[in-house]
C-alpha cells in the first residue's frame, strides 16, 4: 500500500512537470515578442529581385533605422517545412512582425490582397494562435500573385532568429491548418451558403472545445466536436464531407499535441473570435456564439447512458 501511494504520488508529479514544460515552450515564444523584438522584423522572400525588394519594404513600411533585414531562403524554408531544398522554389511573400503592448490582440495585415490569392488574414491569425503567438502585429506583403501560404514560414524564420524555440508540432499543426483552412476556402468560394469568417470562427470554437476536453477526447468525440460546431455555424451544406474530415484530422492532432496545454491558448482564442465577429458585421446575427461543442457532447454521453440504463431495468423488471 505505502509503495502504490509513492508511485502514485511520483506519477502526480511527473505529470505535473511534463505540462508546466509543455507550457513554458509554448508561451516562450510570446515571450521572444515582447523582449526582442524592439524595432519590426523584416523576412524578405529569396526570389524578390532588387527592384520588388524595394516595392515590399515600402509597402511594409521599412525604414533605414530599423534592424536588419532577413531573407527567407529556400534552404531555410526546406529546414522549417521539414522538406527537400529546391533550389528553384519561388518565395515572394514578405513579412513584418512587430510587438504590441499589454493590450494589445493579435493582428495580421495583408497590404496587397490582391496578391495573396488564397490565404486571408484570419487565416493567418488562427495558425499564429496555434503557433504560440499571442499579440502580435504581422504585415504580409507580395509584389505578384502568389498563394500567401510561404509567408507562415517567414514568421517562424523570423521568431527563430530571434531566439523562439518553436515545438515542431507547433510548426506543423499551424502549417496544416493554414492550408486545410486556405485550400476549403477555395473550394467554396462561390457556394451560396459557405463564409471563410464563418468557418475562422467555427474553428476557434473546435480549437477551444479539443483544449477543454484534452487528450481525453476520442475521435468519436472529435467528429461531433467539429460535426456539431459546424452545423451550428451553417456550414455543414456546403462542405463536402471529404473537407470536413480534413477539418477532424487537424482537431485530432492537436488533441494529441502539447499546443493545448498552454496556459494562454484558450484566451487567445476567445480574443480572436470576438475579434473576428465585431469586424464582421451583420454576418453572425443568426448563429449562437455561445454554442458549447463539449456540452452538446455530454447531453449526447448521458441520453446513451439514460437509454443503456433504461435497458438494464427493463431486463432486471422481466427477471424479477
């Protein structure tokens, strides 16, 4: 009994120290922010000539008293993407990041939509959220067309340089949701009833309900996290069930991921769903944004165990 309550009790601890490690990696990048990042960070893309070079920072807003530029070069993007370096790999899209203060949020700006065909700025701020970053203010920039999905890596290059140790699974959680969030937005650009800032917010809620329910959660649970949510947001007619499994996937790996132990992870998000329905307008008028996905999975749980148990009594009734 005495060595059952020492083991318990040196698990507890384990335990304990495993997610406070967990924690400290991620909020350090916020921390890296707030203490390095005194004037903007500027990552240029490799393939901009000396011309474009100069178009980007003017539309960044550079000038000669900030620090010194970085170039994201395709090696260094091969190393963060964890892929073979090409030395023909085409990177346009540019990138300041600045620090904001106490009460700040976190802000993305795209200064050339026209430009940056596929990714939105909330878009970005949910993979930076996943990323570690708390507030934050990101310029993205590209003097051509190009999809916008590059300039992730630009922002872990910058952060990286500047001394962030950034989780892998940060990195490629934020990397796949980007995408996921980039490539169902194209799909459904043009369907009557799909919004991309609908399906931003609808995954700020999913983010929220894995971080609440934890390691805990099955897939089972995950699928009605991400099921219930968006049907909540009216988005489960437009999205092909193929789209939406991509959606599950994402939910599943962060589930598993130390990114949901961060103390400020779920702030952050709540911050940036308020943030993304005032900028919206009328266009969250008819949703509940109160809708909890761990509760409509509870009320699920216990109707089954009321029904299991309705079952037990009947038979108990018939034996006796």
């Amino acid at each position: 009994m005495k060595w059952h309550k020492i083991l318990m009790a040196s698990a507890v601890i384990f335990t304990t120290s495993m997610a406070t490690s967990n924690v400290q990696a991620n909020s350090q990048v916020q921390t890296v922010i707030d203490e390095t990042y005194v004037q903007p960070d500027y990552v240029l893309g490799y393939s901009l000539t000396e011309e474009q070079k100069a178009t980007t920072l003017n539309l960044l807003g550079y000038n000669s008293q900030d620090q010194q530029l970085k170039t994201m070069t395709t090696s260094a993007f091969a190393q963060i993407m964890n892929v073979a370096d090409d030395p023909s790999l085409q990177l346009y899209s540019s990138v300041k990041i600045q620090k904001l203060g106490s009460s700040g949020t976190l802000k993305v700006n795209i200064v050339t939509p026209e430009n940056i065909t596929k990714v939105t700025e909330n878009m970005y701020r949910n993979a930076a959220v996943t990323l570690g970053i708390e507030k934050a203010e990101i310029t993205v920039a590209s003097p051509i067309a190009v999809t916008g999905e590059s300039a992730l890596a630009g922002i872990y290059y910058s952060l990286e340089q500047n001394g962030a140790e950034i989780a892998t699974e940060n990195k490629e959680l934020a990397q796949e949701e980007l995408s996921t969030l980039a490539n169902i937005a194209a799909e459904n650009q043009d369907k009557e009833n799909f919004d991309a800032d609908k399906l931003n917010v609808a995954l700020t809620d999913i983010k929220q309900a894995v971080a609440d329910g934890g390691s805990s959660l099955t897939k089972q649970d995950i699928e009605e996290i991400v099921n219930n949510t968006l049907t909540n947001y009216g988005l489960n007619t437009s999205m092909t069930s193929s789209q939406i499994t991509l959606i599950v996937n994402f939910a599943l790996n962060l589930s598993k991921s130390g990114v949901i132990t961060d103390a400020a992870f779920k702030s952050t998000l709540s911050s940036l769903k308020d943030s993304i329905v005032a900028e919206a307008g009328s266009l969250f008028d008819q949703v509940n944004l109160n809708f909890d996905a761990n509760a409509s999975i509870e009320e699920s749980k216990n109707f089954l165990a009321n029904i299991w148990q309705q079952i037990i009594a009947f038979f108990r009734n018939l034996i006796n």
